[in-house]
C-alpha cells in the first residue's frame, strides 16, 4: 500500500531549481487547466464586462422564438385536418396507435376483473412461484378495492401498447448498434442525450403533432422507455462471448446463423433487463403522460394533486406503485431464471392460458365482470381527514421541533431564496466560466465545451433567470440527497443487517413512478418550492444509497486488509481507502442524483416549484406551446449541462491523454 503514493525522483531533484518546479507544477493537470481557465478569465472578464455589463443574461444575444413558434403552432392547428403529412403519414400512426390502445383495453374488459386478476398470478407462478403470484393478485384485487379498477385497465391497456413498440424499435436499434461499430457511434450519444432528458421534455414535441390525447401519450411514453431497450441490447450483443463466436464461427456458421444461434441466446440476460427497464420506465411516463390526456391512474392522480386532494391522489397512486412492483418482480424473476438449470415446461403456459379463459368465462356467466360497488374501499376521505389533522397539528406549533411547514419556511428561506439569489447576482460569463471549469476538471476538454454550449444556449433562448431558479433548487436537493444518501450508503455498507433491512425498501422506491412521489409531500409540507425539492430528495435518494453501498463493497479486499494490518481504525480505513477506491462509484452516484433530482424538480411545478416547471405546465395547460416548449428546450439543456459537469471517471479516462 505505501507504494501506491510514491513519487519517483528524479536525478536533479536535491538540486532543483524553481523553473524545474514550475514546469512539475504545469505538467499536473488540474494546475494546468486551472491556469488555462485562469487567463481565459482575466482576458475575457473586462471585455465581457465592459460590452455586457450586469448580472443577467444581455438582449442583444437573445433569440426570441414566440412569434415563429406561434406560427408553427398556428400552422399545424390549421392544417392538422388537412394537410397531407397529417393525413397520410402522422394521421395514421395516431389512428393506429388509437385503434391498438382501444384493442387492448376492449379484451381487458371482456376478460373482467376475475381474468386480468387470474392471468397477472398465473404469469407470476409460472416465471417466479407461488410467492409472487399470491403478490400479483393481492396487488390487483387492492386496485379494485380501492375503485380503480377502470383506470387500471385504462393504464394497462396504454402501457401494453406503448412497451411493445418500445421493445420493437428498441431491439431494432439495438440490433443495428450491436452489429455494428459505426452504427453504435453514431447511437451512444444520441441515447446518452435522451436519458439525461426529464420526462417532461418529451411531451412537448408530440403534442405540437398530434395534440392532447392518447397517442401523444402513447408516442411520448416509447420515445422516453425505447433507449434502455436499445443500449442494453447494443450491450448484450457487443458483450458476446468471443470464444463461442469464434467456434461457431469455424463451423461455417452464416451472419445470421450466428445471430440466431449465439449472439441473442447469449444476450438473453441483457434483452430481460431492456424489458425491465422500458416497463419500467413506461410505466412512469404514460403516468406523467396523463398531463397531455393519457387517462388511467396518472389523470386521477393528476386532477387529485390539481385540486390538492390528497386521499383522492393517495388511492389512484397506491395501484400506481403496485403496478409498478408486480411488473418489477415478475420481469426480474424471469431474468433470473435465465440462468438457471431449470428444465423448460411448456404445459405450464397451457395451464396460465386456459386457468384464465376459464376464470374470465365464469366471471362472465356469473355477471361479475365489473368490480361490485359494495366491496369498493373509500380511502379518500379518511385520508383527508389525517391531513387536515396533520394542517391543524403538525404544520405549525410542535413544541421545540416546528411543524413541517416551519421546516419548508426555513429551507425555502435560509437555503433556497439565498441559493436563487446567489446564482441571479452571478455575472452571466462568470456562470459560464464556473460551468466550464467543473466541466473541464472533471471530465475532458469536449464534456466542457458541450456544458458550456448547453448553459448559453439557456441563454440564447431568454429563459436564464427561471433556468437559474430551476438551478437553484436542483443543487439544494442534490446537496440533502448527498448528505443523506451517502451517511446511509456508508451505514449500509458496513452493516449487513442493515443493508437487508433497507433493500426492500430501496426496491420499492426505485420502482415508483415520479408522480407519486408529489402525493406525500403535499400532505406534509403543502405547495411550494421547498416540497418540490422535497420530492427530488426522497427520489434520488435511493439510487444515491445503493450505488454509494455497492461502491463501498466492491473495494478491493486486500485493500482492506493491508490497511487492517496496518493498525488502521474503522474511520481511517473508511477515509484513506474505502472513499479513495470508490471514487468512480461515488462520482456516478452524484451523476444520477443530479439526472434525477432535475427529473422531479421539473414536475414540480405542479405543485408550486415554479420557475421551469410551471413554465412547462402553464403551456401544456394553456395551449401557449412557445412557452412551453422553449421551457422544454431549456430543460433539456440544463439537464445536458449537468449531466456532463458530474461525469464520472470511467468517461473522463476515455477521453485520452490529451483531455
């Protein structure tokens, strides 16, 4: 271990000399590019200064995009009936997408509560065992009991479609970047891109084409859930074992041969979890889709959360998570299965088939196809009630502690309204120049260029004091899931018991949509900007504790040892060698803590986070999609840019010597 810290001398160096000591200091490369930075500041400052003086962004390098955007809107409005790209291109993917929707959701009815309930157990016993399936039908019958059982359907039926056309064009693209290099250049940035984009941002462009309804929301949700298909096909495919390529290869094996034989079967692993992740990921969108008209649960949740009914939003979330952990476990056991020995037995999927005709036709002559009024369960008002206790009892007036509305005051007051005005009082070059500087020390030359280019272009489209204010509360609730995640992480990696009390929990967190994380915070802290963080908090937070525990447990273990034998403490084995060598797995934390804060910060705005997100609301709500979609565009750049200032090592080595 001591020779991980060594300097190798030099022949000169009990003699050196002060320019030797300068050129060491040059050839470190944080100096380096600290003095590059530094003289570009020094030559820039006074003329910036001087041409555009004050804090916010000058007019003159402004671009105002209302008036040809409200143009385009107009134009498409007027010509949407009657223009032949509408007619005969756009206006049959939406019939199509319409027609398939209304299929599915038709068959879901006419199998009945009782079918829909016996196939989701049945499937869940075959994949994964009779633990999972008494899951699946105890999360189907809550989704009835509560009288969901409509919206239900109507959220399946939406996300049937949307992950087949997913998995499709997923798998296609994959399929082409997995074969080939060129092919997998040009894909990796452009799915790098599309998954720093907060959902919202995809609501947008689909609505400017085919207006509020179901196949915006339907389009919306594959463009959003496709990418993780397509990486992680690109993944298996490209991860292929080499030796069995190359003995099928010897045989004589086709092109094709080889794909269908080998490639594929070997990438099983990877194709599962694509599946996992775009269901997943669906599931969350077509939810926030409900803003453009994709109904289900998403819409009553949304109409609760617009009118601040909490129980009415709390009863349309619970399926909403329940959907989310059923779908999980079933895709995850299949996954697992994968690799076991375990023989085939095709007559289990005769049983799951015929188990549910049989238990959809009795439903049916029994007249029990709708779920009965009398076993609905009326949670709303009961949880009304606790929140109006809560309004009364614990908003205000805890002896010592506060209520949770003193705690929003004073994180909105001594943390938020410092932050904003922070940022606001920032010369606009001198915002740049931070941007670049972390970009660039942390990453390359490129990463800081793309940063930089992100943040002017928020600029360019006269949206930078929102875009400061959106800024403002992702780094506040970064800088609390940080703090939380990694003393949590840290705990959970030294402890085992620990660990296993807090994976169910974490599992169940990460597989909830973004939406249902605004119901809880509503019925503590009320409408704000402080509850909008609080949600990114509680969302980021689990992926920040797992990635920083498995992080901690991957050190090396001779590592761990050395130190030991060396008579380090727990704390200094901690700081001097569990934190250094997992510096890639923190730094990776910090990037998906920044992605998915922005993610809910964003959505936030319907719950009074302001700036950006109200932006993008107040269009979609109005119809003014000039404001709505420079809103989006500037979302997009600000989560490109943050995305690219908290990249981790592994990108920063890639980028060669010269970086």
């Amino acid at each position: 271990m001591t020779a991980a810290v060594s300097v190798t001398p030099t022949e000169d160096a009990p003699t050196q000399d002060a320019p030797a000591r300068w050129s060491g200091l040059l050839r470190n490369r944080v100096l380096g590019k600290l003095l590059v930075l530094a003289v570009a500041a020094a030559v820039l400052a006074p003329i910036l200064g001087s041409r555009w003086s004050g804090a916010t962004w000058p007019d003159a390098l402004t671009v105002d995009l209302t008036e040809p955007l409200g143009r385009t809107s107009d134009w498409i409005v007027d010509n949407r009936d009657s223009h032949p790209l509408f007619l005969y291109f756009f206006g049959h993917i939406s019939n199509a997408v319409v027609l398939s929707v209304r299929a599915v959701y038709l068959v879901l009815l006419a199998a009945g509560w009782a079918g829909v309930t016996a196939a989701a157990g049945l499937i869940a016993w075959r994949v994964a065992g009779w633990r999972l399936a008494a899951s699946a039908v105890a999360a189907f019958l809550v989704c009835g009991a509560l009288g969901m059982w409509v919206p239900t359907v109507q959220t399946l039926a939406l996300m049937v479609v949307a992950v087949f056309v997913s998995v499709v064009l997923g798998a296609l693209l994959g399929l082409a970047g997995g074969l080939s290099d060129r092919m997998h250049r040009v894909l990796r940035p452009v799915l790098d891109t599309m998954q720093v984009f907060p959902a919202y941002a995809y609501l947008l462009p689909v609505v400017l084409v085919f207006g509020i309804g179901v196949p915006a929301a339907v389009l919306a949700t594959v463009v959003y859930a496709a990418p993780p298909m397509a990486r992680l096909t690109a993944l298996g495919l490209r991860s292929a074992d080499s030796g069995v390529m190359e003995a099928v290869t010897s045989l004589g094996a086709t092109g094709r041969q080889r794909l269908l034989t080998a490639r594929l079967p070997l990438a099983r692993r990877e194709l599962l979890l694509g599946l996992n992740q775009t269901i997943m990921m669906a599931l969350s969108m077509a939810v926030i889709a409900s803003v453009i008209g994709a109904g289900g649960l998403g819409d009553r949740v949304y109409q609760a959360l617009a009118s601040v009914d909490v129980g009415a939003a709390l009863a349309a979330g619970i399926p909403i998570v329940l959907l989310a952990v059923v779908l999980d476990r079933i895709t995850g056991a299949a996954g697992e299965r994968l690799g076991s020995q375990e023989p085939a037995a095709p007559w289990k999927w005769g049983v799951v088939a015929a188990g549910t005709v049989v238990v959809a036709l009795a439903a049916r002559f029994a007249g029990r196809l709708e779920w009965p009024d009398s076993w609905v369960v009326h949670l709303a008002g009961p949880v009304n009630d606790a929140v109006d206790w809560m309004t009364d009892h614990l908003y205000t007036g805890v002896p010592y502690v506060g209520g949770t509305a003193d705690w929003a005051g004073h994180f909105t007051t001594w943390i938020l309204d410092p932050l904003r005005s922070g940022l606001t009082w920032l010369p606009w070059w001198s915002v740049l120049l931070i941007v670049a500087a972390l970009a660039w020390l942390i990453g390359t030359w490129r990463t800081a260029l793309t940063a930089v280019l992100a943040m002017a272009a928020i600029g360019v489209l006269g949206v930078w004091k929102p875009s400061l204010d959106t800024l403002s509360q992702v780094l506040a609730a970064v800088a609390v899931t940080l703090v939380l995640g990694f003393a949590v992480g840290i705990a959970a990696a030294r402890s085992d018991r620990l660990e296993r009390l807090l994976r169910p929990v974490l599992d169940v967190f990460q597989t909830m949509p973004q939406f249902v994380y605004l119901i809880p915070v509503v019925a503590l802290f009320g409408v704000g900007r402080a509850p909008a963080a609080a949600a990114a908090v509680v969302y980021a937070l689990p992926a920040v504790v797992r990635i920083t525990t498995q992080g901690l447990r991957q050190v090396d273990p001779a590592a761990m040892e050395a130190s030991r034998s060396m008579g380090a403490t727990t704390g200094q084995q901690l700081r001097q060698v569990q934190l250094p060598l997992a510096r890639p797995a923190l730094l990776l934390a910090v990037n998906q803590g920044v992605v998915l804060v922005l993610a809910v910060v964003i959505i936030g705005g319907l719950v009074g986070g302001g700036a950006l997100g109200y932006d993008v609301v107040f269009g979609l709500a109005q119809g003014d999609l000039a404001t709505g979609l420079v809103a989006g565009a500037a979302i997009v750049c600000l989560g490109l840019m943050l995305d690219r200032v908290t990249q981790p090592t592994e990108r920063r080595v890639r980028g060669g010597k010269g970086a």
